[in-house]
C-alpha cells in the first residue's frame, strides 16, 4: 500500500481493504459506476449502510457539467446528505466525473475511488485532479481534492479488451519515461512479452510510485507536477481536435513522440533516447501517427488549460529520467512537429 495522506491499494483484490475503510467510516455510502462495471461495483459494496448503485453511461463525450448534474439529482433522490460518503466505481472518466461530483455535493462529502482500468489505476485516481470538460477544452472546470482512498483491483486488468490496456500503458511510458533507470528499462524488457504475462501488481505499484512521489512536491500542479503533461499538451488538443473520437491513451502516445520531437528540434534531447522511447511505444503496439489536420491540433492547442499570458508551454525532455516543463517554443516549430506527427515515425525524425 502507498500512502499520500490516503490509502492506494494496488492488489488483486481490494475488496477486503476497501470494506475495511468504509466500516472505519461508520457512515452511510453511494456508490457511483460507470454502466460498464455494474456488477463488480454491486459486489465489492455489499454493506448494510450502502443506500444503493447508481449507473451511468459514460465516456470522454458525456464528461460534461450536465452529466455532474445528472448525478447530484440522483444522489439527492437516494437520500444521500452530507453526512453520506461517495463510492465511485470505474475508469479515468469515471473518476474525475465522480470526484467532481463529490466535491460538489452539499458544498463537498469524503469519496473513495475504485480504479477499474489500467489509465486510471497508473494516473487519473491518483493525485486528488478531478473535472469534466467544456466546450472549448479538455479538464476546463474541476477541483483540486483528496479521495479517502483509492482502490486498484488489478485482476480487472484481465477483463478489459487489450485496446483497453494499451490506453494505461502510455500513461506508464509517460511515468517510465520522467522517472528513466529501472523504472524504464523494466518496461524495455516487458515489452517483447505477452500482456497477460506482465506482473500486473508490481508493474502498476512502480508507476503508482512515480506520480505520488512528483504529487507529494506539489499538490495544486504550481510547478515540479507539471512533469506529469509529458506529452499532454500535444494529447489534449489531438482528442479535442478529433471530437474524441482519439483515445486519451492513443493521444498521450502521439503526444510523447511529439514532446521527443520538439525537444530534438530544440537540441534538449538526444536521438538515442527518442529512438528508444519510439521502440517502447512500437513494441507495446501503440500508435504515434495523428489523422487530424495540423491546423485543427495547433488551433485546439490555443485552449490549453498550461498556457501563460497566452503562450504555450510544454513540458519537454532532456533525457530520459530528464523533464524540464515551462518550456516556451516558437510557435513554427510547433507546427513542424504537428505536420511531422501527421507522417508516420521514419529516418527523417533523425536528420
């Protein structure tokens, strides 16, 4: 178990840890799921205090205020006061929907989260970000707001479709990649093997690691956590210039060939480093070319939530193990990159 003022628990069941917190808690509990997971939100909650599930379909394009509303009116019509806790059962949207939600509630009631995919197992539930988005961009509204614990049942990993798994793993690469040594090289040598071979509980525990040591630095993102956008301005804008149609895991892959791009247009990184983050990405089948128009990204890019005065900043390598963020950069080197994202990864990355 890692502790960053509230339990993550990575194991192949969290059943009994989670019960554990809620019978500390002595409080009544609703529980909110992602429709898609149901059933193991009923199974993991049985509890006399429970006062009922709530299933909602979700997705990137209903992770929006009226979908927060949509809860709330739920929880009102259960009875839920504030007095009552919030159990949020499901993925990355899941969770900064409900956390949201949570934080909203009678002007704020305790939520825990149970992470039932590998993005929001390795990312998303961690870090106490929670939010939806706006018409003009990704996260626009949100808060800043500890769970009481999260939850990472990684025996679900073996439910999901591999396309599933693949969106947590560039998260991972993101992690691996800040982090560089072992952390990196462990995911070098997954690589070649197997998903259903991978010691899920070890693999997820080192990147839970990662994100809560850069956390614990800075909680409210003023500056070190920045790190954690490796890749995500160019991401960002890709899922909104595609009507997120773009996957967050396929576009937070795209995004970390376009950050080793930029910082090789920059002379900050070295082409080794980039081939081998490119190697990574390859061999966990991850894509690296956008189908959007490099107008569309760089407009997209414009509502970007990291902007100053105006400006884009980008967090950008040095190295591996190696991120600088706050990195201003002329806006034609940005659009040189968008246009070579738009080509497959080839020899000219390397000229």
């Amino acid at each position: 178990m890692i502790d960053l003022g509230y339990p993550i628990v990575v194991a192949d069941s969290v059943r009994a840890s989670l019960r554990a917190l809620l019978r500390e808690r002595r409080q009544r509990f609703a529980v909110l799921c992602d429709a898609n997971v149901n059933g193991l939100a009923e199974m993991l909650t049985r509890d006399p205090r429970r006062i009922g599930v709530f299933a909602f379909d979700l997705g990137e394009r209903r992770k929006r205020l009226r979908t927060v509303e949509n809860v709330l009116d739920r929880l009102t019509a259960a009875g839920a006061d504030r007095q009552t806790a919030i159990v949020g059962v499901g993925g990355g949207v899941a969770g900064d929907l409900f956390g949201l939600a949570a934080a909203l509630f009678m002007r704020g009631v305790p939520y825990a989260h149970v992470a039932t995919t590998l993005v929001s197992m390795v990312d998303a539930a961690i870090g106490g970000k929670n939010g939806v988005d706006l018409a003009g961009g990704k996260n626009l509204a949100g808060t800043f707001r500890d769970p009481i614990g999260v939850f990472a049942p990684v025996r679900a990993l073996y439910t999901l479709p591999l396309r599933h798994v693949r969106e947590g793993l560039a998260e991972m690469v993101k992690h691996a990649a800040i982090a560089g040594g072992e952390t990196f090289e462990k995911l070098e040598r997954l690589a070649p093997h197997q998903l259903f071979r991978w010691p899920w509980e070890a693999v997820v525990n080192d990147s839970v690691a990662v994100k809560t040591a850069i956390v614990q630095l800075d909680r409210h993102e003023q500056g070190r956590r920045e790190v954690l956008n490796l890749g995500h301005t160019f991401a960002h804008a890709i899922e909104s210039a595609s009507r997120y149609r773009v996957s967050h895991g396929a576009a937070v892959s795209i995004g970390l060939r376009g950050a080793g791009l930029l910082a090789l247009h920059t002379g900050r990184f070295s082409r080794e480093d980039h081939l081998r983050v490119l190697t990574l990405l390859t061999l966990l089948g991850l894509p690296m070319r956008m189908r959007e128009s490099p107008a569309a990204v760089l407009a997209a890019m414009d509502a970007d939530k990291k902007k100053r005065d105006g400006r884009l900043r980008f967090v950008l390598p040095n190295a591996i193990g190696d991120v600088e963020f706050g990195v201003r950069v002329p806006a034609s080197r940005v659009r040189t990159v968008l246009e070579r994202l738009a080509r497959p990864p080839g020899n000219e990355e390397f000229r």
